[in-house]
C-alpha cells in the first residue's frame, strides 16, 4: 500500500474515494486559482524546468538527491500522478460522473498532435474554471476541446489510449484533490514522465499494482513491450523470449492490451515480495 493511500485513502486505493475528486471549485477559491495558474501558465514554465532538471543530472549524486527529495516533497503538496488500470478508471467513473475533454498542456507545449485524450474527470461539471484556464489554447478536431463525454464514451477514449500505448493516470490539483485522467507516453510529450523516467524527479508514483508474467501462455510475439510506455517488458529478437523488469514496472496494464493470451496480467504490488516496498 503506498503513503497516498494511508493518508488519503483510509487504507484503502486512494484515488477510488469519491472524497478525492474536485466537486465545487466555485466555492474553493484557492484551488480554483491553482489550476488556472497551471495551466495557463505551463508552455512557459515547464521548457525552464526541463533545463534546470538537465543540469542536475550532472551534479553529484549527493547533492542532486537532496535537491530532488526537496522538489518531490512540494510536488506532493500541490500536483502528482499515479498510473490507474483502465478497470479502475471505469470505476472511478461511477462517481465522478463528469468528463470533460481537454486540450493537452503537455503536448501543445511539446508541439505534439493532440488527440482529445486529456480528460478533465470531477464530480460536477467545472466548465467556468476549464474555460477561463484553457483560454488562449486553440480548440477543434485534433483536441475535442470541452467536449461532454458519457462514461461509455470516456470508456471507448480509454480504450483507444491503450490501443496506442498511452497510460492512464489520475492528477492532483493542490494534494489530494483528483481533477483530470491523463493518457501519455514520453514520447507525446509527457513532461511527467519525462521528470520521473529520464530524470528521477518523482512527479509520478508507480501504481497500486504490478504486472505478473505467465511465461507458459507467451507466445513470444512481443507486441506487449512495444505497448510498455516505461520500457519494462524488452523482447529479444535472437531468443524469441520476453522479459520482465519489475523494477521498472509501474503497473499501468497497459501492456495487457496487445496480449491476445491473457500471458501478462495485474496483482497488487503489496503481494510482490520484492516490489512491496517499491514506489
């Protein structure tokens, strides 16, 4: 079980209590303003961000570790992420019943394609804030921007996402409060993926599970590490065998959708002896 569900959860998955899903931002003014500085504020601040993460890959170890430690320990206070399964989304569905589609600050602020798949996820509608946030961002066919979506149709984006290898993950807009389900991969864009990853800033916390691998049901095709969105199943090509890194597994489930044998699939990281403790 990791901190987040001990502090926000009761014990239990934190980001499946309705308790942590923004409901009125008319009212929280503080929160409100956040957001909207956020992104409004993204395309200019995170490109600063990326350089000075870049410069600390070349300090010392020591030093870089408590600068870090630093930048996590705010981040955790404001805005994170943590990778959901798609069965877990669904259920978030059932209570946070509006979903709105956004423009993606991370892939405009890349210059990336945006495909509608930033989804605004609250327990009332919060047009007022998304409108007066996202002005200025352009709107139309490749963002779907502000456009309603029922949970079936937010089920079928889902489903799409995992078709092209994105991941799912919930987002925190001033801890623990839940706002947005974003579907990324680095190579989109992702600037959290691209702190967590490339430059182990935790900006995203690994998953509540991990991927188990039933060797016997493989059938060696290896479509499944080409979906992996953090480079954890590799196939080799000259053994026609698939491996694991539970190291780097954040357990997204991502990789389950291009498995046609049911060879891979989720359990809770708490029954992974060695990955119990691993966030």
């Amino acid at each position: 079980m990791c901190q987040f569900c001990v502090q926000h959860g009761d014990g239990k998955a934190w980001y499946l209590q309705a308790e942590n899903y923004i409901a009125d931002l008319e009212s929280d003014l503080e929160r409100r303003d956040y957001m909207i500085d956020f992104v409004q504020g993204f395309s200019e601040k995170q490109p600063g961000r990326l350089r000075a993460l870049r410069i600390l890959d070349h300090v010392p170890t020591p030093l870089a570790s408590i600068v870090k430690k630093q930048l996590t320990s705010r981040l955790q206070k404001h805005h994170w992420g943590q990778p959901v399964p798609i069965e877990e989304c669904e259920h978030i569905l059932e209570f946070a019943t509006s979903v709105v589609r956004l423009p993606c600050v991370c892939r405009t602020s890349a210059g990336s394609p945006d495909n509608g798949y930033c989804l605004a996820v609250t327990v009332g509608p919060v047009d007022d804030t998304l409108k007066e946030a996202f002005a200025g961002y352009e709107s139309g066919p490749d963002t779907g921007a502000f456009q309603s979506l029922t949970k079936e149709e937010t089920l079928q984006v889902l489903c799409q996402c995992e078709r092209e290898g994105l991941m799912h993950s919930v987002w925190t807009f001033m801890s623990p409060m839940i706002a947005a389900i974003c579907n990324c991969n680095v190579e989109s864009g992702c600037m959290a993926m691209a702190t967590t990853v490339t430059h182990d800033l935790k900006t995203m916390w690994r998953g509540e599970n991990i991927i188990e691998f039933d060797e016997a049901s493989c059938t060696s095709c290896g479509a499944c590490a080409r979906k992996c969105p953090f480079g954890a199943l590799t196939f080799n090509l000259k053994e026609e065998r698939l491996s694991v890194d539970l190291k780097d597994c954040y357990g997204c489930g991502t990789c389950r959708s291009a498995c046609s044998t049911d060879a891979l699939s989720l359990i809770p990281r708490s029954t992974s002896p060695s990955m119990a403790e691993v966030w």
